[in-house]
C-alpha cells in the first residue's frame, strides 16, 4: 500500500530507518521491515503534502467561544476598572 501524503511518506521512511538500526520510538508504528519499507519508498510527485481528512470538524461546526467576563481581581486592568476595583 502506497503512501497517501508526503507526511506519510517520511514518517515511514524515519520509522524504518529508526527500525532497521534497533532504535525504535514508542511512537513508530507497529509495521515489519517490509511494510514500512513499502510506505517509505512511495515517490513524492502527486502527493499531497497532508492527507485532508474527512469527518473532522470544522471550526464552524464548533460552539463560538464565550468570553471570560472576567472575575474580582483579574489580572487584566480594563475588567477590573469596569466593575469598580482597582
């Protein structure tokens, strides 16, 4: 299975490089030699450089941000002068 991003492509080319010398991170995937091999020797032309992913959120899915009123001895000088503590 080819590689489906540039990211990819290098982040099994680092795993297998870190895999054959007896250095793997815990974070490497857990693919044989051969496996990582295939993913590593992807060529670049084509790729894009991320996958785009499907099913994520966007930000105009999520909840608009509620601003922090501010509380009684805030550090920000404008909350405090608005409520009469200074």
């Amino acid at each position: 299975m080819p590689a489906v991003s540039q990211k990819q492509q290098e982040l099994m080319g680092a795993a297998l490089g870190r895999k054959r010398e007896g250095n793997p991170r815990p974070g490497d995937p857990k693919m044989s030699v051969g496996k990582l091999k295939e993913f590593a020797s992807t060529k670049h032309k084509g790729l894009p450089l991320q996958k785009k992913s499907k099913g994520m959120l966007h930000d105009s899915m999520l909840p608009s941000k509620v601003k922090n009123p501010g509380r009684v001895g805030s550090t920000d000088p404008h909350q405090n002068r608005a409520r009469g503590h200074m």
